[in-house]
C-alpha cells in the first residue's frame, strides 16, 4: 500500500495539482519577457549610441581639415564646417551638437575640433548619454626653400 491512500482527499488533489506542469510555461513566458524586452532594447540603445559616436567623430574630422590649413578665420570655418557636415550627414541622433576649436590642443603647431551632443535614451531609468569626439593634427604649413625651411 502507498502512503497517499491514507491521505485526506483535498490532500491528494493538491499533491496532484503540485506534481504536474500546468502553467508552467506561462510563468517561464512572464518572469523572461521583461528580461528579454530589456536586452533588446540595451542593444538598441548601444547601437544608437555607436552611431552618435561615429558621426560625432566624422564630423570633429571634418573641422579639422578646415582648422589644419590655418586660412583666414579658420576658427569660426572649422566650426561651421563641422556642424555643417554633421547637417548633411542627415541623422537626429545627437541632440544639441555642438562644436569647439582648440588652437593649441596643448601642444605647439596643432589644432583641435570637438563635437559634443546627446544621444536620447529607450530605457527611462538611464539618463540622457553625452557624446563628445575630438579630431585634429598638425597645422599644414607651407616652407619655401628660399627660407632653408623655417617656421611658418
């Protein structure tokens, strides 16, 4: 004889009810959708934000060039030309961008291009991401032979 025949038989109902796997899938279904919608939308956000980075940076390198030949009012041309490049890239992904020059970039002979912006959030818990690429080099220059080559 088992032990369940001497159970009560509410008992052996629940002990029934327990050993079987109704409704299980359910409970699997809502304890990973969150977790499931959640990394979807993580991967969509890095990605939005890969991209913000990567127009951000061809953006600071498209000032640059401007700020390396050094013409006449080069700063406010390798601004405009950076915010300009980034209008005609055609994405809204940096909210507010915004352009910078560093003449020096604290070293001698070199100039700097920063772009900054944000990039807008899926998930409302994270606080809006800040983007900011910094292009540049050496200032071109050109030396006449007749100089033996000195500075510019």
């Amino acid at each position: 004889m088992t032990a369940r025949r001497f159970l009560p038989p509410a008992l052996r109902r629940w002990c029934r009810a327990m050993a079987g796997d109704r409704g299980s899938s359910a409970i699997e279904l809502a304890i990973l959708a969150p977790v499931l919608l959640i990394l979807s939308m993580l991967a969509v956000q890095w990605t939005l934000w890969f991209q913000a980075r990567q127009v951000a940076l061809d953006a600071a390198q498209a000032g640059a060039r401007i700020a390396r030949a050094q013409q006449a009012g080069w700063p406010a041309q390798s601004v405009s030309g950076a915010l300009s490049f980034y209008h005609q890239v055609g994405t809204k992904l940096l909210g507010g961008p915004s352009a910078s020059v560093n003449p020096a970039g604290g070293q001698p002979n070199q100039v700097f291009v920063t772009v900054t912006g944000t990039v807008p959030t899926l998930i409302p818990l994270i606080p809006a991401l800040t983007v900011t690429e910094t292009a540049g080099g050496d200032v071109e220059c050109f030396r006449p032979a007749q100089t033996g080559g000195q500075q510019c």
